[in-house]
C-alpha cells in the first residue's frame, strides 16, 4: 500500500487521546518545591476494526519555590512590665507560607515608626534578645528556650518567637516599642541557620529542571510598616508598657532606748544614754519592686551619732526593728550585704540605701544615737 493510502485509511479510521501524569500530595502551600511533575499522552485508534495505540514521549518538569511567610504579633495589647524588670517578653508567630521547608533569621529592631501602634515610643529595652519557642508552649522558659532562629519550619506550620529585654530603672517614658523581622533562609541543615535566599530573575527563562526561587509575599505590616512585597521577609509590631509608675511605699520610725548606765531592765532616757532609731521601709504594691530607696535621717539636737551604728537589711515591724541588719560603713563604701550606709558628720545626715525592695516585702534600717 503506497504512503497515500495509509494515510487515507487512517484519517477513515477513529481515534482518541489520553494524557497520564503524576504529582506528589500536596499541602495548603501547594504542591513541595522540587517536586518532579510528568505527564505521558496515548493515542487509541482503530484502522478497519484493527485496534492500535500510539504514546508521547514524556513531558517532565519541576515545581519552583514559591517564598512566602507571615509574621505577626502574638500581643493583642502591650506587654504590663516595671521599673527595673530583668526578662519582660513580648511574644510572635512567624509561619512559612513557602512550598518547602526553610530557616528563618530573626532580628529585632526598637526605631519604630509613627503611627505603626497606638501610644508613644519613649525609651529602649537594654539587653534585647530574640529566642525561638523550643517546646512549643507558648511560655519563655530561659533555660529551655536558647536558639536564636527558626530551624527547618514545615510548610503551613508556625513557630513562636520571643523578643526578651530589661526594663530600665529610671526609663524617659511608659512604652517601649519594637518590631521583629524574620527573613526567609535555606532549610536542609538541622541545627545551623541557611544563607538568606536569592530570588531567580524574574527575566530569566524558566527551566523545567531547576527549582527556581520565586519572591511571592506581600507587604506584611502595611504601607506604614518597614516591609515591602516580595522581599522574602515579614515585619510586626509590640509594644510593652509600664502599668505601675508608683507603688505603695511607707515608712515608719521609733526609737528604743538600749542602755542608760543605770538599769539593765528598764533603761531609761537620761544623758548618756544609748537610743536606737528603727525606719522599717514597706512597699505594700504586690508585683511592683521600688528600686533605689534612699531613707535619710537628720539626728536630733541633743544628741550624738554612735560611730558604725548603722545597719540595713534587718526585719522590722512596726517601726520596731526586730532583727538588725548587715552592719554599714559610715564612709558609704560597700559592707555587708547589697545595702549601703552613711553617716555625713557635716549635715548629720544618716543614709540607708536599699537597692530594690519587692513589692510586700519590708527591710528595716537602724542607727544609734547617745543622749548629750
């Protein structure tokens, strides 16, 4: 049969097309990056009731990286921290919205600007570090939760990020503000953080065996915000706040007269006798430590200051001092314990510095005088 005739019979014959492709499951980020895609067609036909087939060859290509993430703040209102706190936590989630599994670097940024929260940004945490959620508990544990980026996330899943700091004893203001930044790194290596990924050219040719690397996020916090679109990264916002800017603090004071040379029970106030004054520091706000308590006292005429007689840290009630503290050097160099005392001859002034006092605690200081 000549060429012609073949083809006549053919075209007079039926045929159909099938095509048969195969592709892995995929997730709400879609199919994984570097998944292998291929598809095969058949054809089936019949040629004067005679059955015949015919496949393509195969069609084979690869699915491209798709980055994309999502970062927020985990905060609905600012962080409640106070003066002089060590460790206050504001806290995040970061989640890849990629179609791979990636690292994450994590840094942390206090220049906030305006009008990205409500309320002012007044002053800095010192000390700021950023750590990822170990456990997943949601809680900072400081012992447990030690690594500083966000190691081989899933696709679709989260983690929680925390941004530590210490509060200053005496801030500027009542609002620290800060913003966390997570930027998309190379996954594959569990334990060390990725190279930071570089988009493929958006005027490079696609190739259908190569994962091409696709910047696909949006600008995460807004036009406000330091974030653009497809930047691989995500930027949010929290803010900690000072509630309590005063507490409850009161002090009392007695005097005890210790000795009068005369009676060994029942001493009395007579010249030459030995009065020791009691000061008993509460602070009565639970939660809230006072830092920095200066108590100054400015000894009675007639009388004189007893040289090393002040001592700090004891336990008073009442006014009453009923264990005496660390004994102070009267020059007001350091002694025993965290508190320092003086004695300024000049002013006759007794001071009694206590460096924190917690919130329902009481320290009390004493000193002694001699009746002239």
């Amino acid at each position: 049969m000549s060429a012609t005739g073949a083809r006549r019979w053919l075209l007079a014959g039926t045929a159909t097309l099938a095509s048969i492709g195969t592709a892995h499951a995929q997730s709400t980020t879609g199919t994984a990056a570097g998944t292998t895609i291929t598809n095969t067609a058949n054809a089936t036909y019949t040629v004067n009731g005679t059955p015949g087939t015919a496949q393509s060859n195969t069609a084979t290509f690869v699915v491209d990286k798709k980055v994309n993430l999502t970062v927020i703040s985990n905060q609905s209102s600012p962080t409640q921290i106070n003066l002089g706190q060590s460790g206050a936590v504001t806290t995040f989630q970061v989640t890849n919205n990629t179609n791979s599994v990636q690292d994450f670097q994590l840094t942390a940024s206090q220049t906030i600007l305006t009008g990205i929260l409500t309320g002012s940004d007044t002053f800095d945490l010192t000390g700021l570090k950023i750590y990822v959620d170990a456990n997943n508990n949601g809680t900072y544990e400081p012992g447990t939760d030690t690594v500083e980026f966000i190691d081989e996330l899933a696709p679709d899943a989260h983690a929680t990020v925390f941004v530590v700091g210490n509060v200053p004893a005496s801030p500027t203001g009542t609002m620290a503000q800060v913003g966390l930044k997570a930027t998309v790194a190379a996954g594959g290596a569990s334990g060390t953080l990725g190279t930071g990924l570089i988009p493929t050219p958006l005027n490079t040719v696609n190739q259908d065996n190569q994962v091409d690397v696709v910047f696909a996020d949006t600008d995460n916090d807004g036009l406000l915000g330091y974030d653009t679109i497809a930047n691989g990264a995500g930027w949010a916002y929290a803010a900690y706040e000072i509630g309590v800017t005063s507490v409850n603090l009161s002090v009392v004071k007695t005097a005890t007269v210790i000795s009068d040379g005369v009676s060994l029970t029942n001493p009395r106030a007579l010249p030459g006798a030995i009065v020791q004054y009691c000061l008993t520091a509460t602070n009565a706000t639970l939660l809230t430590p006072a830092t920095g308590v200066n108590l100054t006292d400015v000894i009675p005429a007639n009388t004189t200051y007893v040289p090393g007689s002040i001592t700090i840290g004891g336990i008073g009630a009442g006014g009453v001092c009923l264990i005496n503290g660390y004994v102070q050097n009267d020059d007001g160099s350091q002694a025993a314990g965290p508190y320092v005392g003086s004695f300024n001859a000049g002013t006759k002034t007794v001071t009694a510095t206590i460096p924190t006092l917690l919130g329902g605690t009481a320290v009390a200081a004493s000193f002694r005088v001699t009746i002239n």
